[in-house]
C-alpha cells in the first residue's frame, strides 16, 4: 500500500491544503493535476533541462530554485512556492502585468517555442531577487547571469537572447550591480 502525506504549502501567495497525497508525488504532478497550474513544463523528466523550475521561498535561505519533476511533494511540504502563473502581477481590475523578467524576454525576442521559458523565467526572477540583497560587481553581470541560468537547456538554441535580457535587465535595474561598468555591452555576445 502507497504511503500517503498530508500536503499543504503557500503557491503563487495562495495557501494550498491540506491535501491527502501519495509520498512519492512529484511537485510538478501536484501542481499540474491537483491545482491547474500547468505554465511550469516538464521536459526531460530528471530535472536536467529545467524547464519545470520552480521557486521555493525559505526564511532565512532566500529565494532558491528546483525542478519540479523530481522534487516530491514531501520535500515541499509547508513551503512557500512560485510558479510561472505567479510572475505576473493583477490588479484590482484584472489588468495583468508581465514581470520586469517577462517583459525583458518580450523585448529581446528570447524565446521561439517558449516550452522552457517558465524556466528561465523563475531562474532570472531569483537571480534579480539575489541581486537586490547582494548587488554583483558591473563587469561580473555575464558571469551572474550565466551562472543563474547555465543549468537550463533550450531546444531552439535561444541562449543569447536570454543571456542579453537578463544582463540587460540587471543592468538598467538601479542597485542590483556596484561598481563602474568597464566592459562594453556586446549584442553578439
């Protein structure tokens, strides 16, 4: 007989729970057959392309991502969670508006299918978060940006294009960065 949990957890702002859930349930199953929430993907199904990103909020960790296709739901059981649907913001009239992360893809073409984006999206938004709390020196935005994001496959090769979104983002985002920036803003690379 499957071993089963209760379940509850805070998603996108929203307490969940509890919910009677098999042990072994994998986060992006909940989400998905439980909740509705299908924008995070699953793709390669062993948390290697990081198409299912998710963000886990911990006091005292910070901001963090895991694949959801291999993180259980016992794992994540009383955190606090987002997904791609809580990157955008509603107002009071429905309006919606796309993230500074989402808007930053728009703006450079970023993505051509789009399956991994939610990924990408969760990783840039932590690494922005990370940023706000410890800014990284100007000439090292490349090496940030490509550290957040260097785990994440794209099938459409679109690496560049987030690569520059995100470096361009954390650049015109006043305090995430120190220092003078010495290094020329390259579109090729």
């Amino acid at each position: 007989m499957q071993q089963r949990i209760q379940f509850s957890a805070t998603i996108n702002g929203q307490k969940t729970g509890p919910h009677e859930l098999p042990q072994d349930l994998m986060m992006i199953e909940f989400l998905q057959e439980y909740q509705g929430l299908t924008g995070t993907r699953l793709g390669c199904g062993q948390g290697v392309c990081r198409a299912c990103t998710i963000i886990v909020d911990e006091p005292g960790k910070g901001p963090h991502t895991v694949p959801a296709c291999v993180t259980g739901v016992s794992w994540l059981n009383g955190k606090s969670i987002r997904t791609i649907e809580g990157a955008a913001s509603t107002d009071d009239t429905g309006q919606i508006t796309a993230s500074a992360v989402q808007k930053a893809f728009l703006e450079h073409f970023a993505f051509q299918c789009g399956y991994c984006t939610p990924g990408f999206v969760n990783s840039a938004t932590v690494l922005m978060e990370q940023l706000r709390a410890k800014p990284v020196d100007a000439n090292a935005v490349e090496e940030a940006v490509e550290a957040a994001l260097d785990k994440h496959i794209c099938r459409c090769t679109g690496y560049v294009r987030y690569y520059h979104a995100v470096r361009d983002l954390i650049l015109a985002t006043p305090g995430l960065t120190t220092g003078q920036r010495t290094r020329e803003v390259s579109r090729h690379g």
